[in-house]
C-alpha cells in the first residue's frame, strides 16, 4: 500500500498538533504546524479541513485562533484519518468499497482463488490501522522535533 502525499501530511500534522496540545492550553495555528512539518499552507488547509468536517479537530478564529483536537487522542484512530485522507486503502479492487459488487471491478471476482488473499490482506491491515489511536502514537515517543519550535 503506498499512501499519498496528502494522508502522509495529515497525519504528521495532526500528531503534531496532538503533541503541542499536551503542553499549550490554547489553538495552535496552522501556519506553526505547516513550518514545523515543511507542509504548504494551503495543502495543510485543504487537509484540515476535511479533519474539521469529520470532527477530528476544532477551529477557533481570531487573533489567537488556531487548531485543537475535537475529540481525545484515544478516540481517534490512524484508520479514521488514514481512510478520510486517502479514500479506500484496499490493495486491489475486488475487494474495495468503491465495488459493493466485486463483479463490477473483475468478472472473475466470484471464481477468483486469489480473492481471499486480498479480502485477508485487507481486513489486516484496516483492523491493524483501527488498532492504532493517536493516543498509541504519541505514547510510543515518536516525537516529531517539531513540538520544539510550537510550544
């Protein structure tokens, strides 16, 4: 599986604004995140907001404003954020939710004896990426650096 450019940045991003929020009582600005990370701005815009849309974070406007998690870190899973910024994350469409029908995707689908391979493969790595909360992440200490130059 490779992911985008955008699921790799959405997700150093919001760790990151995960790690300022466990030292900064207050919004952190997108423009801080965006330096720290080395994302544009505008890509960083775009991102957060489909993670607003989802409930992932909160904005707060004005002269302090900024980005705050909208739920506990424990609450939001790597395969929450990675299925929202790269879409379906199947390695192959036969079993993708973008084909409820599998027959859509390749005739062979009902007689395939490679299908539950792929099926397995799937269900793998979506419960693996379901396992992981932002809360794990940030407890395994894999700090970004980049905490430094927000808090």
């Amino acid at each position: 599986m490779k992911v985008s450019k955008r699921t790799e940045y959405g997700l150093r991003a919001i760790v990151t604004l995960a790690e300022a929020a466990q030292t900064a009582n207050h919004p952190i600005p997108l423009r801080e995140i965006a330096e720290a990370e080395a994302i544009p701005d505008a890509f960083l815009d775009q991102i957060f907001a489909l993670m607003r849309r989802e409930g992932l974070v909160k904005s707060v406007r004005g002269a302090n404003g900024g980005y705050l998690l909208a739920r506990d870190p424990a609450e939001i899973s790597m395969g929450q954020i990675i299925k929202l910024l790269e879409g379906d994350v199947a390695p192959i469409g036969c079993v993708s939710d973008d084909f409820p029908f599998p027959e859509e995707f390749c005739s062979k689908a009902g007689r395939c004896s490679t299908r539950n391979v792929w099926l397995k493969l799937n269900e793998s790595i979506m419960r693996t990426l379901d396992g992981i909360s932002l809360a794990d992440v940030l407890a395994d200490g894999q700090s970004t650096a980049a905490l430094s130059v927000i808090s």
